[in-house]
C-alpha cells in the first residue's frame, strides 16, 4: 500500500471514530456529575429555582447536577461561560429573560448570541416580581411610595440583581410609567440586594417573588405590590402594581440551556430528567408556595419561546433608553 493511500485510510477510519465517538458519549451520558450554572449570585429566585430542580433531576440522570454561582455583569459572564463550554450536556445553564432577551438587546459589545450559541432544553417556570421595601420606609402602598419619590426627587435609591436584568428593567419601567427619581444600585444577584435592603442599606427593591417570599412573611420586608397582570395565588392580599400604575408589567422566568452542538440525545435526557423534576410533588408545593408556575417545556417550546421574548422586549428596551457597556 502506497504512502498516499495509507494516508487516505488513516484519515477515512479517523473520521468515522470521530462520528461514532460522539453517538456513543450521547448514549452512555451521563456518565459522571453534570454542573448547572447559575449566573447569579446564591440566595436569588434564580438560584433557589435551580437548586431544586437539581436536587431532583439526579432520581432520572443516575448522576449529581451540582449547582456552581457564577455572578456578575447582569449574568452575562455565567451564560459566555456555558456558551463557550463543550457541548457534551456535562455544563448547562440556569438561563432567564436577562441572559436571553434583555441583556442581548441591551449590551454594545455581545459576548454571545441567545439563539446561535445555546441548544434549548425546557422552560421551566414563569417567576412574578415584586415591589419590596424595607418597613423603615413610610410607606404602605404603591400610591403613597409615588407620592413619597415625587416629594423627595433624586433622594431614594433602588436595588436589582444587575444591571441589564428584569429587576432593573423592572425598576426603570416604573420610574417612566409612575413619573418618579429613583437611582439604580446594580448588585451581583439578588441575595447580596436582599441582605442591603434588610439592612436598610437601601430602601426599595424590584425582587423575584420566590426570593423575597420567605422575607414578606417574616415581615422583614414590605411588599407593596406584584409586577404581573394578576395578583399572585401565594399573597392574594398583595395588590398588583398595574392597580396603581395602569398597564405595568413584568416577569422573568427561567429555563435549561446547553451549549450550541450538544447532541439531540444528551438534550432530550436532559429535558425528560428536568421535566420529572418539576413533576416531583415536593417540588411543585414548593413551586407553588412561591408563586412559580411551572411549564416544563420541549426544546422546541422554548426556543419558540426565547424568540418570542426578544421581540416583546426589544421595544420596551428602546423606549426606556437602558444600554449597558
């Protein structure tokens, strides 16, 4: 056999190993621990989310699905670091409305694209936010906060989880909707705002509902009202937003994504192992408790539902001019 055509064979025969190798890494998988990134500090909606449904997912994978924080820069850095992951469905990410469809829409230098460079596994809840105070502040409803930032402009300050996230966005829409000041103090996640806004370090927060429930019913914080159309099951008592200010809205959700290339099978146990998690009866009642409602989508649902995201919002983005660098 000449040199030319051993070569020939030795590259033919190495690239059918390379397309075999992949098929038999989809069907053995997992293998070993999956990591679930959450692009948040610990202590918010988003990770609370995550954590449960991990815990549940290891009954269907036959593997731990450790929960690893990766905060900063709006969850941005945490959703580029799945991005750039090898797509072997052994790193995925906790994915919400920010590192989807808002910080997309609002960043001048993108570190990644939400549609090219993810593979989608299942949308799994849709999350209400809140209005939150410290119970410092004297106030008892959306109507009198107005009335208190109309009186002192430039004077109250509210927190966020990061810039570019629903909670700022959140915030940035009431203050053009109510005609109100409010300076923004972006944090690194929810958690470390929550432990600020206690400590009345900061007065007003726009906050997921799961994250802030435990602190309302210990009445550690005030909550003056719910950001979606409908009060939320959880705290019936707490009015909405839009029954002050008329036609306010805002939610986040969040949802499974791999990196770009993860083969179809290593999502589809993926979604089935999720999917079961949230049918798991202790995390519904969980679920419930905090006003979650649960979807557990196919991949083609939320990647249906990503697209349909970025448009909704990309007008609202434009009308409140937020752009971050």
């Amino acid at each position: 056999m000449s040199v030319k055509r051993r070569t020939i064979l030795g590259l033919a025969i190495g690239s059918m190993i390379a397309s075999i190798l992949p098929a038999k890494a989809a069907e053995t998988f997992p293998e070993r621990t999956i990591t679930l990134v959450v692009p948040f500090a610990a202590g918010g909606s988003t990770d609370l989310v995550a954590r449960l449904v991990a815990a549940n997912m290891a009954a269907s994978l036959g593997h731990q699905v450790i929960v690893e924080n990766v905060g900063g820069a709006g969850g941005n850095l945490g959703a580029a670091q799945v991005a750039r992951a090898d797509p072997d469905g052994y790193t995925i990410l906790m994915g919400t409305v920010a590192t989807h469809a808002l910080n997309p829409l609002m960043l001048k230098t993108k570190p990644y694209d939400p549609v090219k460079d993810f593979a989608p596994v299942s949308l799994l809840v849709l999350v209400p936010n809140v209005l939150v105070i410290n119970p410092q502040l004297p106030v008892n409803n959306v109507k009198e906060l107005v009335q208190l930032l109309k009186d002192n402009p430039e004077k109250y300050s509210y927190a966020s989880s990061g810039n570019g996230t629903p909670l700022h966005l959140s915030g940035e829409l009431f203050k053009s909707m109510a005609g109100v000041k409010l300076e923004h103090i972006p944090y690194k996640g929810a958690g470390p705002a929550l432990n600020d806004l206690i400590g009345n370090q900061v007065s007003i927060m726009f906050d997921n509902l799961p994250s802030s429930s435990a602190h309302i019913k210990a009445g550690t914080l005030k909550a003056l009202g719910v950001t979606t159309k409908d009060r939320a099951p959880s705290f019936p008592d707490v009015p909405t937003v839009a029954e002050t200010v008329p036609g306010y809205e805002t939610y986040t959700w969040n949802a499974l994504f791999a990196p770009a290339g993860t083969p179809p099978e290593v999502v589809s146990s993926l979604n089935k192992a999720a999917n079961a998690a949230l049918a798991n009866p202790s995390v519904v009642a969980k679920m419930k408790d905090f006003s979650a409602t649960i979807v557990a989508s196919t991949p083609d649902e939320l990647a249906t539902h990503v697209k349909a995201e970025i448009a909704k919002w990309e007008p609202i983005v434009k009308s409140t001019g937020v752009t971050l660098d």
